[in-house]
C-alpha cells in the first residue's frame, strides 16, 4: 500500500509540474503510431530530454492527466516485476474516469526492472499501444528490444548533437553570408570538432569538460561494458577502449592490440578481444563502417573502420587524438552522415580510396573525401585525381571533398569537383 501511495505522489507531482524546458532536437518521435517507440543510443546522449519534448508537444493537444511519466531510477521507486502493475493502479485511482486506452505512458530507465518486457507486453497487448520507452545501454540495446517485444516496437537512435544542434544549442543564426554570423559559425565549428556533442557539455564551464566527459567514458567502462558482461580483465578492457578511441578514423587491429598486451604482461586472448569490440559497438562507444564491396559477405566479414561516437570523448581520454585536426574533422564527417541515416561505407582497392561511399537501395549516389586543409596544389591534385577515379569508377559525375574552411568548385574531365566548409555541409 505504501508503495502505491508513493506512486500516486510521483504521478500527481509530474501533472502540476509547468511544462518542460527543453531545446528542440532534429529528431521527432511519431506520437500515434500503434507501436511501442523506444529510444536507444549513446549514454547521456539527450534519450530522456527527447522524451520530454514529446510530452510537451502531447500536451499541446490534451489535457497532460492523460500522459504518465514514471523514470526508474527515482530512488522513491523499489519496485519488482510483479509490482508494476501498481503503477496502473495509482494512476486508475487518482484518475477513475480517465480510460487507459487513451493516455500515454513514457518509462525512462525501465530496464533497472528485471523482465521489465513483460509488463510492456502486456500493458501494450491490453491497455494502450501509446507507449514510449528509453533505457541506458548497458541493459537495453537496440537489438535485445526487437527480441523483447517482437515486432510491437519502433526503435530510434540517439546520437549526441549534430552540428545544426549544436548551433541552434548555442543560439547561433546559421546565416552564411552574414559576416557576423559566419564568424560565430566557423568558431562553433573549431568548437565542436574538439569538444564533441554531448548536450551536457554546452551547459559547463569549458575547464570541465575532460572531467565530464572521463566521467562518461568510466561509467560506460564499469557499468556498460565490465557490469553488464562480467568482464574481470579490467586493465585489458580498459587499454582496449583507449585504443579504440585512438584509432578513430582508423582500421583497428586486434592481433596489433593483442601483441600491445602480451608486451605489457597483460593476458588476454584473441578472442576476447573481439568480444571487447562488439562490446564497444553494443554501448555506441565504437561505430564500424565497412569497406564496399559487391558481395554482400564480403562487406559483413571483411576489414572495417572504426570511429568514435564524440570527438570531445576522444580528446579527453586521448590526449594525443587532439593534435590532428584531419582526424577530428573525419570523425565528425562519419557522425553527421550516420545520424542521417542511410548506407555508407569506405572503399579501398590497390589503386585508389575514398573515406566515405553513400548508398540508396545497394547503388553508390555520392562519393565524399575529407580534407582538412586544400590549401596547398600538391593537395589540391592528390585528392581531386583520387576523388575523380572513384567517381568514374561508379558512375558519378560529382564528388564531394569536405574541408575545414576550403570552398571552391574544379571542373574535370566529366566529373565535377565540389569542396566545400564542414559547415556548410552540415547546416
């Protein structure tokens, strides 16, 4: 009894609470959609503050009785699987004319409820289909969701802000033929490149930022990864994500990674190495890209790239990752592309490479190098003569090479050359 009266505080204090202050992200959840939405991605990357935009944008249109919010980690909650139907109830009792069918349920950190599905389940199957869920990804991913509720479910990654975010975070026009404004973009632009776009980060003196984002790379060290698979090896596992940050943009090598260890008197095996990367892949830490190929085995199993989910992350657990530039601005380049969603990959053959290939339905539709700086001719004819014979290699009659500051049109042989700033790409 104590508990539902607990539950009945939560829930009514959420209903006079005024409406949530929140900055607007690119990313809009559908509201009626008859399936469970759920939020995965990185840790701290904004999943709860989303959830709130969502409700105020509910609210618009109803009265906000009608929504319930419960998050999992208030420490008023201790709550076990066979308790949760009490959540239904407080709420039936504060609001006995209010029918379920019509309210919406949003659970923040749900996944701290061992077989938290099977009240999803069944509060989907028999009570409403308007439910939103996020959980950290050390015990919810993308993946296990899809397993979990079979088929209920639309699920969403959550990236930390793109560059468009983080301007409109900022309060930055994003007028490129406004001097001024074009001033304050460009320093966004360095800004960014170094100190990543975890949300948290804008809202913090800039002296506490490494603090912060070490913070973010020891919970998901101890909690995402060592916690949730019983991983023992802790220095291994720790020299092992370090690694994969300062490989960024890079083919990591696990037998190079192995043979690091074994001369640090480190045991480990090969094949917990490779345990540790799709670990790292599983919490979003790492993000794999494959290199193009038209077997479709041989992009699954073949050599891989990998980059950092934030370059801020990078530069605080990676000293050295900082002084290259090129690096920060490729990585960066990855992240936008894949928030955008969509195919891409590397390609790399005997005679030319391209950093990033873009696909629509399995057929190559852009070509895009990274450059940070095009200044000089000997670079100007490197990555133009690389560029145009990827393009002619898949039919392209333009190529991009994105730069830090460079914007400047080349006019080849049946193939048309665009460089253009990172933020002009991007904004």
């Amino acid at each position: 009894m104590q508990k539902k009266e607990h539950l009945k505080q939560i829930i009514r204090d959420f209903h006079l609470q005024e409406e949530f202050n929140v900055l607007p992200r690119e990313i809009t959840i559908p509201i009626n959609t008859g399936k469970i939405i759920s939020l995965v991605g990185a840790r701290r990357s904004g999943k709860t503050f989303i959830l709130y935009g969502t409700i105020n944008r509910i609210t618009r249109d109803i009265n906000k009785t009608q929504t319930l919010f419960i998050n999992f980690e208030d420490e008023r909650l201790d709550l076990s699987l066979e308790e949760l139907d009490l959540i239904l109830q407080a709420y039936s009792e504060l609001y006995p004319n209010q029918r379920l069918a019509e309210c919406y349920f949003f659970f923040d950190e749900i996944q701290n409820i061992p077989g938290w599905e099977k009240f999803v389940r069944r509060t989907y199957d028999n009570i409403t289909r308007n439910i939103f869920i996020t959980g950290s990804n050390s015990k919810l991913l993308g993946s296990e969701i899809a397993t979990s509720l079979r088929g209920r479910t639309l699920c969403f990654d959550v990236f930390p802000l793109s560059f468009r975010e983080y301007l409109n975070f900022k309060g930055i026009e994003r007028d490129v033929y406004s001097s001024r404004q074009l001033a304050y973009i460009r320093n966004a632009q360095a800004a960014f490149l170094r100190q990543g776009g975890f949300p948290e980060t804008l809202f913090v003196e800039e002296r506490l930022h490494p603090k912060l984002l070490q913070e973010y790379f020891n919970a998901l060290l101890y909690q995402d990864i060592a916690e949730r698979h019983n991983v023992n090896n802790l220095p291994a596992l720790k020299y092992f994500l370090k690694k994969l940050l300062a490989s960024s943009t890079k083919q990591l090598s696990i037998n190079k990674t192995y043979n690091d260890l074994k001369s640090a008197n480190i045991k480990i095996g090969k094949n917990t190495l490779y345990e540790f990367l799709e670990y790292a892949q599983n919490s979003y830490l790492g993000l794999i890209l494959p290199r193009f190929d038209q077997s479709l085995i041989a992009r699954e199993l073949g050599e891989k790239k990998i980059y950092a989910i934030d370059t801020g992350l990078c530069n605080a657990v990676e000293f050295r990752f900082s002084e290259d530039r090129g690096k920060a601005l490729e990585n960066n380049v990855f992240l936008e592309l894949k928030k955008r969603g969509g195919q891409i990959f590397y390609y790399r053959d005997d005679s030319c490479e391209c950093d990033f290939l873009i696909a629509d339905r399995g057929k190559i539709i852009e070509a895009i190098q990274v450059c940070f700086d095009l200044s000089t001719p000997e670079t100007q004819k490197r990555e133009i003569k690389g560029l145009k014979k990827i393009c002619s290699r898949f039919g392209l009659d333009k190529g991009t090479i994105i730069t830090n500051d460079t914007r400047e049109e080349f006019e080849t042989e049946a193939v048309n050359i665009e460089a253009i700033p990172f933020y002009r790409k991007f904004i």
